[in-house]
C-alpha cells in the first residue's frame, strides 16, 4: 500500500493508520489510498475488525488539507468531497467491526471519518474534538452534519457545529460522541490496548460473523422505517443461523463449554 496510510494485519485484525505528519490532514491521494485499504481489508477473509488510526503521538486527523482546497477549483472540490463521503461510508457499510483508535487531536474531517466508524475510543490526554469548519465559512462537508446529528441529536449537532466548538474526550463520551477513553503512557501502548480490544471480536473467542451483522443492522437498519430495519434485522439473523458459526454456538451452550468461533 502506499505511504499515505500504513496497512498491516495482526490475527485477525486490519489497522490502517493515516500517515501524513504533523497533522495526518487528508487530499485526494490519501483517500485514495484509504479506499484501497478498506477494499483490501474487506475481501480479506482473515481480517474480522478494521482499526484506524494515525500516525504520531498528536494526531488522529485534523481534517482535510486547508491548503489544496484553497487551490482547487470548485469543480474538484465537489468531486473531492464526494469521493470522500464514498471512501467514509465503505467503512460503515463494511459488514466488519470498525473502531477508531483515537490517539490525538481529532477535528474537522478527522472527526468525520472516526465518526463513520462503528466505535470510537480515544486515548486519553489534551486532545480536542470538533467540527469548527464555519470558521472557514463552510460546513463539515464530509458527513458531519449527518452523522454528528444521528449520534447526539439534532439541537446539540447544531449547536456544537454553529459554535465550531472544540471538546476534550470526557466531554466527547458525556455527549456520546466517544464510546471510551484509555489512559496510556505512549502511542504504542495505546494501540496495544485497541488492537487487543479488538481481538476479542475475533475468532476464536469472538463470533466475528455475528459482530458484523450486528452492526450492518444497525447502520442499515436506522436509515430504514422501523417494519423495513426489522425485515432487514431477520434476513441477516437467517444469514447467521445457516452459519458453522451459529451451530457452534448453539452447541457450545447446550454442552456448557466456551464456544470455538471460525468466522464462517
């Protein structure tokens, strides 16, 4: 893969890390490569959760490059922001767990990227989240007015978008927009604590198969009318119970021994 985001598995699990330093501030050639990425984990068998990062001790991402878009035209800004939107809901439209290893200051862009993922956890320190793209006299254009509102409510998606307001992690999971906050002494230790997280979704203590149904249910489902997300909710539960998976399961409870999950 290219330089721009770093991709290798580990048992399991894919962690994709954005790596344009200082500030991992994502173009067209990123996403590019982003997109490829989460292909390349998606068609991989192996691969049960996707973690993504960045690259640093400081930044997750702090958005798109402030300066290409100011060199653009607009004709490339649109398309810009259309592949990025395309690139983002690939992650969420990825019948696999994808978590958000927050490890720094995540704005802008940034934040809408994590925000497509399905879980966000971020690593405890003085790391601000936002989406202050009015101050630029635009709006968070990469899914943020959507996904934002559907996470923590129409009123304070407004509000905190109008204000461009910045936010620290405890003040992110009082809102709901962080699942949780690890305090770690560096980076390293840090994406230790997610990717091992991570790794019981896996086989073979984790019925992987079921963790991504879980959650195309609920991201399908909850753009759907209620009868429509139930209807879905039962092709996908018929879709693990022809599952090894759902038969191991079965059988492990019935014979009061813990469950050997393969993923298929």
């Amino acid at each position: 893969m290219g330089a721009l985001v770093n991709y290798r598995t580990e048992k399991g699990v894919a962690v994709l890390t954005l790596n344009d330093p200082p500030v991992n501030a994502y173009s067209h050639e990123m996403l590019k490569e982003l997109d490829a990425c989460i292909l390349e984990a998606r068609f991989d068998n192996d691969v049960h959760v996707i973690v993504l990062t960045g690259h640093g001790e400081k930044f997750f991402s702090a958005g798109a490059n402030i300066n290409m878009l100011r060199e653009a035209d607009t004709t490339f800004k649109y398309y810009f922001c259309l592949h990025a939107n395309e690139t983002i809901t690939r992650l969420e439209q990825t019948p696999k767990l994808c978590i958000a290893a927050v490890n720094g200051h995540c704005v802008g862009g940034g934040l809408e990227i994590a925000l497509a993922c399905d879980m966000r956890i971020a690593r405890g320190g003085e790391f601000q989240f936002g989406l202050p793209e009015v101050a630029l006299g635009v709006l968070p254009g990469t899914g943020g007015t959507q996904r934002l509102a559907r996470l923590v409510g129409k009123a304070r998606a407004i509000e905190l978008m109008v204000e461009g307001a910045k936010m620290n992690a405890q003040r992110a999971v009082d809102l709901g927009v962080v699942n949780k906050v690890w305090q770690a002494e560096s980076n390293d230790e840090f994406m230790r604590m997610v990717i091992d997280y991570a790794h019981g979704f896996c086989p073979p203590s984790g019925a992987a198969m079921a963790v991504g149904r879980i959650k195309r249910s609920v991201q399908g489902g909850l753009e759907m009318s209620l009868e429509q997300g139930l209807a879905f909710e039962r092709e996908l539960q018929a879709e693990l119970f022809a599952s090894s998976d759902a038969k191991e399961g079965l059988a492990a409870y019935g014979e009061k021994r813990k469950a050997q999950f393969r993923g298929r």
